[in-house]
C-alpha cells in the first residue's frame, strides 16, 4: 500500500519487529539519501563553529554573550531541519496542490517588506522584524515558491502524457509567475537574490524540455534588463560601487572595496592548514565586516586553510552531486524541474558567496548556503533539502 504523499510501505507485521521496518527495503529510512542529508548537517556543523569564531569577540552584536549566534545558528538549523522533514511528510506532490496558496502567501510577504512593516539592513529593504531579535527575509522563501510555481506549470502537460514537452503558452506563463516576485523584490532592491532566482529559472527552464530560444530569449532579457537597471539608476549607490571595486580592485581600498580586500588578506593568510580554529587574527581583529553571514568563507580560509576551505567546497559538491542523482531518477518531470531548480540555486549562490570572498565575482550580499548565520537562508535551504528527499523517495521500488 503507499501513504497519501505516495510512498511505498508495508503493511504492520509484529513479528518484524522495530528494527526489522526501518530497515525493510520499502522503508522511509531505506529510501532516504543518507549522503546528502550527511553533508548538509556536516555544512550546518561547521558554519555554527565558523559563526561562533567571527562573532565571540564582537560585544555590540552579542550583548556581551559569546554564545549568542552560535545558540541561534543551532536554533535555526534544528528547525530547519523539521522543516526538511514536515516537508518530506507532505511529499512534493502533495505540496504542488498548495503551490497556488504559497505562492500567494509569499508574494503577501514580500508586499509586506515594502510596507511599513519592513526593515532596511544593510542598504536592503528585505527584511520583516518580528520582534525579540528574529526577523524574516521573504525572498528567501521565494526561491523556493518560484521554483514550485514553474515545476507545477511546466509538467502539468507532459506528466498528464499529453505532450513530450511544454508548449510556448505554458513557458511564458510560468515565466509570468517567476516575474512577479522577482519585480517586487528588485524594487526592494536586492540584486543578489534576483540574480540567483534567474540562474534557477534558467536552470528550470532547461529541465523542463522548453525550447532552446526560450532559454536563448531568457539569457538575452537578462542582460538587457541589466542594462536597463544601470541606465534607469534603479541600483542603490553602494551597489553601483560594489560593481566598481570589482571591476576596479585598487579602486578606493580603504572605502568601498575595503570588505573585498580584507576577505582576500584573511584567506591568503591561512595557507595551507590555517592558523587554528579561533586563532585567525583577521577574524579575532574584526577586520571584515559582516563575517557571520556574507563572508563567512573567509573564516574556514583564514583558521582552517586551504584544507579546510576545500573541504566545504566538497561538503556543497556532494549536495549538488546527490542532487543531480536525485533529479535524473525522479519518475515525473515535476520532480526533476523541483531538483534542478535547487540544484541551479544552490550551486549559483554557493559560488558568488564564495567568489566575492576571493574577488572573482562582485559582492552580492547572499549567504553561504546552510554555513552562513541567518534564519531565513537556513530555513529555505533545508526545506529545499526535504524536497530533495521527497522526490527521491517516490522512486519505484526495485525488485
């Protein structure tokens, strides 16, 4: 018999025994992907250490407690993680009936951001406060909507075995509803967030089966409406001069390319081993700014070295890897555009925060993904986890 999200059990047989059904072969725990649920705890664990070393010292963010972000970041990884699996419970198909509801819900949210409801943080007007030190950042939930949103559209035709591949109408409406939150949230203005969910459109679109010029089309709007973007000043100034210091390195080192350069000092200092976990003398010194959350790379850099800097890069590959498997085995098409829109989001998000850290792509303001502190990113990647897991669970069992 299978359950209401479509997973395959066994009917209760008491001589089996406990043990005996987690381990039968049609069990959850069996047809769970144990590789990448290791590797994004193992990224959690090792961003509440890197979270927990650029922030001790720093007394006016802790309130004079040291454990401050570290009890938080675990806090927020824990209800990640039941997030990941409330979402596995409902199952992706299950949720793709509520896709209309959620995507309504966010778009509530984002509205909300512009109203007097939201907070600026950083030059960046994305942020709901809700009180008691927590707040929300809706375009994190986005991505996640986004990605649903056009998955749904996009296979309805060719999961129902009416067509192999969406027509032009369907492609152009599900890049409408991708369009909607996407405006609402460059008009905040957040360009990094915008950038990651065009990445994850396009990767969308090319696993859908959509026609080469949509995709040819898509990568064409993108660059004009950067264009348009510079041309109308729709940009903040200090994300005009983020671009300037990358194009221009030397330019202003002491101002606007003062956190680039202070990232890449960090990094290069720590060689091959690193000077010690706590013991980075960058990180203790407070030299780079923000260093909990955007440049939370250069802490692995400065006090774990290149090993250890590695060895995270290798943690987010074998998400992406495991991700990629997940996607290729999916028995529907909803389930493959799910997994390829989060494949598309992460691996993109994961190499400008990394990139910017290094001064190989402009500083962008996005979280590390599951390593970097903030509630919002954490809760978003770990749901998108428990989506993984529940497209990989409605394989067929093998005989």
């Amino acid at each position: 018999m299978t359950t209401a999200s479509g997973y395959a059990i066994r009917r209760f047989s008491p001589e089996r025994g406990t043990f005996g059904r987690l381990l039968a072969r049609d069990s959850i725990a069996r047809r769970m992907d144990w590789m990448l649920l290791a590797a994004a705890v193992a990224l959690s664990l090792i961003g509440s250490l890197l979270v927990y070393s650029a922030t001790r010292g720093r007394t006016s963010l802790t309130h004079g407690d040291q454990y401050y972000f570290l009890v938080r970041h675990l806090l927020n990884a824990a209800i990640g993680m039941g997030l990941a699996v409330g979402t596995v419970a409902l199952g992706h198909r299950r949720l793709r009936v509520a896709v209309p509801f959620l995507y309504g819900f966010v778009l509530l949210l984002l509205l909300a951001v512009l109203s007097p409801l939201g907070a600026t943080i950083n030059g960046n007007r994305n942020w709901i406060v809700l009180g008691g030190g927590f707040s929300l950042q809706p375009s994190e939930f986005a991505k996640i909507t986004i990605i649903l949103a056009m998955a749904s559209l996009l296979s309805a035709q060719v999961d129902a075995g009416d067509r192999l591949h969406p027509d032009h109408r369907t492609v152009a409406q599900s890049l409408c509803w991708a369009a909607v939150p996407m405006a609402i949230i460059m008009g905040m203005p957040d360009l990094g967030s915008v950038m990651v969910m065009t990445v994850t459109v396009l990767g969308v679109l090319l696993a859908s089966g959509a026609s080469n010029r949509w995709v040819l089309g898509l990568i064409g709007a993108g660059c004009s409406g950067a264009v348009v973007v510079w041309k109308l000043h729709i940009l903040g100034q200090y994300q005009i001069d983020r671009f300037a210091a990358f194009a221009n390195p030397a330019l202003d080192p002491s101002g606007v390319g003062y956190n680039t350069n202070q990232a890449r000092i960090a990094i290069g200092s720590g060689g091959l081993l690193g000077k010690g976990l706590f013991h980075g003398t960058q990180t203790t010194g407070q030299f780079v700014p923000e260093q909990q959350t955007d440049f939370v790379f250069t802490v692995a850099g400065e006090e774990l070295g290149f090993v250890g800097a590695a060895i995270i890069i290798v943690l987010l590959g074998i998400v992406l890897w495991r991700a990629c498997k997940i996607a290729r085995d999916a028995t529907d098409l909803y389930g493959t555009i799910v997994a390829a829109g989060i494949i598309a989001w992460f691996a993109f998000q994961a190499f400008e925060n990394i990139g910017m850290t290094l001064g190989i792509m402009p500083v962008a303001g996005l979280p590390l993904p599951f390593v970097s502190y903030g509630g919002s990113s954490m809760f978003a990647v770990w749901v998108a986890i428990g989506l993984l897991q529940a497209v990989r669970m409605q394989r067929p069992i093998s005989a």
